[in-house]
C-alpha cells in the first residue's frame, strides 16, 4: 500500500494531508504519533485524513501529534478546502468534521475562508468540570472559555513578552477544570481590531499559530467587551483575520501554501499494520485528578 502526503502550513501552523477517498484509511493513534515526530519523523501540528463522504465534496478526520483526535482545526481545513478546491476548480467548497459541515470559500493570493461554526459558550459544552461563569474561570488570572468544537481558555494581559508561555501552559492544559484538556491562548490587546496572540496548544504544545485557536480568542475577547468584529491577529508566524458577530458562526480567513510532497516509507506502514511500532515512546503528561482543587495552578502574569 501506497501512502502519499502534502505537507502545507498556514501562518506557519503546519500540517500534513493524506487524502485517502476511494481508498482505506491506516492511520492509527500510533501511526499519527510516529508521522507527528519532528526528528524521525515528517513533524505536524496536526495530521488532516481527507475521506470519502456522501454529504460533502470530503470529510476530514484531524490528530494531533501526540495521537489524539480532534474535532476540528482550522488551519488544517482550509489547506485541504485549498486543495480540493483547485483540484475542482471551484470557488467554494463543504468539508464534513466532527464540528459539523464547514463552508470555505476560496480567495485571491491563496486564502481561504473557512465558517467555523458558531462556537459554545456553556460550561457543559466545552466542557468544564463544573457549573461556572465561562466568561470569568474561577483561575488566577481571569481567563475565558469557548468551544471551537475544541475547548479553548483565553488569559488577557498587558505584556504578552513577559509571558512564559512554556512554564504556565502544560499546567492550564491538563487543569482538573478541563475534562478533555484545553487549548491554552495568551493575549495581548493593540486595539478594538487588533490582538497579538502566543498559543499553548492542547496535544502538541507551543505552535507559530492555530486557526481554531485564533477563533477562541478573539470569540472571548469580543465576549469580554474588549474587541469589534472583525479582528487581525498577530501570531509568532503571520497573520489571520477573524470575524465574529456576537451570535452567529467565525470565519476564519488567511492564507494556506503547500510545502512538498511526500510518499509514507513502507516499513511505517509494515508497523502500523503489525499494531506496534519499534522505538515508539509515549509522550502524554500525567492528568492532575477531579479531586484537586481548582485553584491548583497559579498564574503569575
């Protein structure tokens, strides 16, 4: 069996797309882990399957590169709505994800908008561990919380420099608050239609960028009052437009280019078949228990 890839990335969030309609699909937790590796392996934020679908032009499954599924990724959906776009020579497209259908619409110099839907504000439907005001988290440091279709935790601050991103992520990201972790954002507000923003990212740890997490910040940031409707973001590897009106979906607009292609070497796939691979080390944090307090991390910003 024959595995061919595209590695793309956009903002320099970068992921990698196998498109496997009318065929079978290998990739595995642990296949996705040893794909994901950045020394021995090809290296991703995360990994887009693009698959056969009855009620789309393709549905699109994501990992990340620990191993982990998730829902939905915005980067990664406009790089494949790019590509299936230009294969079909079409201005607009519909990819299925666990989120939903997706409407992209493609524009000039490469960018693509992508409808993320509209994202969840209740406690339930991040989800958090407890009934609280998601506007306000009961954490040092006052963050928000929304759905993406991916949990999202937003700390506003004055000096986005003076944050070890690093040093407090892991620790927000595995929270006993959060029950299936969460996409940790940082802040910094330059005007009503402009943030800078610094990501811990759920699964895969500090990113150029992220789509959906450009999302989440700018949906709490609108939420708190701080921003108007259409905002630029500034992220470590470039910049993406986010538009939200208060109650209906985020579009998410910026550019996508592909990097090289690619073939999966057989022996990956020889592993993956025999449902193990050599020299695999498993690299998912210990998770703090429902029991601790949630005031377990204290967040100096």
């Amino acid at each position: 069996m024959t595995v061919d890839f595209v590695k793309m990335h956009a903002h320099g969030d970068d992921f990698v797309v196998v498109d496997r309609r009318g065929k079978l699909d290998p990739i595995t937790s642990d296949l996705a882990r040893r794909l994901g590796d950045r020394h021995r392996g090809i290296g991703f934020n995360q990994l887009a399957v693009v698959l056969d679908c009855d009620d789309a032009a393709a549905r699109v499954r994501f990992w990340n590169p620990d191993g982990t599924v998730l829902d939905t990724c915005g980067s990664a959906t406009r790089g494949v709505a790019d590509m299936l776009m230009r294969e079909a020579n079409a201005s607009s497209i519909v990819l299925k994800t666990n989120r939903g259908l997706l409407t992209c619409v493609r524009g000039p110099d490469r960018r693509v908008s992508v409808d993320m839907g509209t994202p969840l504000v209740g406690w339930q439907d991040i989800p958090l561990a407890e009934a609280v005001d998601t506007n306000a988290l009961p954490l040092s440091g006052n963050p928000t919380a929304c759905s993406m279709g991916n949990p999202h935790c937003t700390f506003f601050v004055d000096d986005l420099a003076a944050v070890d991103v690093a040093a407090i992520g892991p620790g927000i990201e595995t929270h006993p608050l959060f029950r299936n972790k969460t996409n940790v954002h940082f802040v910094q507000i330059l005007g009503r239609t402009r943030i800078r923003l610094r990501i811990w990212e759920r699964g895969g740890g500090i990113p150029l960028g992220s789509g959906s997490c450009c999302c989440g910040a700018v949906v709490g940031g609108i939420r708190r009052g701080l921003l108007d409707d259409s905002v630029d973001v500034e992220c470590d590897g470039g910049m993406v437009n986010v538009q939200w009106d208060g109650t209906g979906g985020v579009v998410l607009t910026g550019s996508v280019e592909p990097v090289f292609r690619g073939t999966i070497a057989d022996h990956l796939l020889q592993d993956n078949a025999r449902g193990g691979a050599r020299g695999t080390v498993s690299e998912d944090r210990p998770r703090q228990t429902p029991g601790q307090q949630l005031e377990k991390v204290t967040i100096r910003l």
